[in-house]
C-alpha cells in the first residue's frame, strides 16, 4: 500500500473517530440539558405544592365555634321514655348527659344536651349520619347549662344509624378537653 492510500485511510479513520466523538460530547450535552429541565420542573411542582399546603393551612385556621343562643341554665326536667342518662367513664376529664333516644319530627330533636354544672369545660354537640356527614351541631354551652332540642340540617333515615359526639373545650384556650361518641338509630316521625 502506497503512503498516500495509508494516510487517506488513517484520516478516514480519525473523521470517523472525530464523528464518534461528537456524537458522544452532543448526546452528553442533550442528556445534561434533559436532566437540568427535568429538575428544574420538578422543584417548581414541589414549590408549587409547598405553596398550596401553606395557603390550605392558612385557610384552615381554627374558628371558635360560637356559643349556643338556645342554652338555659340549670338542670333540665326530662321525661323518662327519652333514654336520659349521664356520660361519664373513670378517667374521663367531664360530665355530660344527652338522651340516647333521638326521636326527630320536623327536623327536630329533643335530646337535652347537658354540660354538668361541676365541669370546668364548655361543650358541643355533633351529630354524624351512617356515612360519617355531620348533619346536626350545636354551639358552646356552658357548665350548668342545657341545650334541650337540637335542630337538623340534613334529617337521617328512619331507623338510621347515628353518632352524638360530645366535644369539650377549655374555656378561652380553646383546647380539647376531650370527647366522647355515643351511637343510636334515628327515629323519625
């Protein structure tokens, strides 16, 4: 093979060499530049989300329920077929008593919600259908105030499942005080 034909094949050889290897460093370069994209679009989502969290956050802010308008002080009188009874376990840090019958007519429930006038916490009432939907609430009420009849926005099945939930809050704190459920079955008339 003559000097000539030798030299044109290593230059063939080194082109071929030269292209390999810009297809390499411009391969490197679009993986780099897919990687730095990817990145800066997922901190963007990231941030993006860490924003949402702190406005859901901030819209989510604790409001003080108001106080009940319909409480009346003392110790009410409750006709005995109502299931009338004291809500109270060893350990527990309040005294409650509601009627375990809640017989509703007219979106209306005679249950004589009671915060024992030896309580130190104020209390509320919750009433949750089967599906868990709060569908009765009270405001506050106070020691040694009662809350006979309970209005309801959304009235349950008749022979539905229902829960009372007694929550207690320390007075101007707002901290729980505990709570308690209790489960019956709707009566409606």
């Amino acid at each position: 093979m003559s000097k000539r034909k030798r030299k044109n094949k290593i230059n063939k050889e080194k082109t071929t060499q030269a292209k390999r290897f810009d297809a390499v460093i411009i391969s490197l370069l679009v993986a780099i530049a897919v990687a730095i994209t990817v990145t800066v679009v997922a901190l963007a989502i990231l941030n993006s989300r860490e924003n949402n969290a702190e406005k859901s956050s901030e819209t989510a802010a604790f409001v003080p329920p108001p106080f009940e308008e319909g409480a009346e002080q003392g110790t009410p009188d409750v006709p005995e077929n109502m299931g009338y009874r004291e809500v109270y376990r060893e350990g527990m840090s309040f005294r409650a008593s509601i009627c375990g019958e809640v017989n509703i007519s007219e979106g209306k429930a005679d249950v004589y919600f009671t915060n024992s006038a030896e309580n130190s916490l104020w209390m509320k009432l919750r009433i949750f259908d089967a599906s868990g939907k709060v569908i009765a609430e009270t405001g506050l009420i106070k020691p040694g105030e009662y809350l006979k009849t309970v209005s309801f926005d959304t009235v349950p099945q008749n022979g539905e499942k229902i829960s009372m939930k007694i929550m207690t809050y320390e007075p101007d704190t707002y901290y729980s005080g505990g709570a308690v459920a209790l489960n019956t079955v709707a009566k409606v008339n």
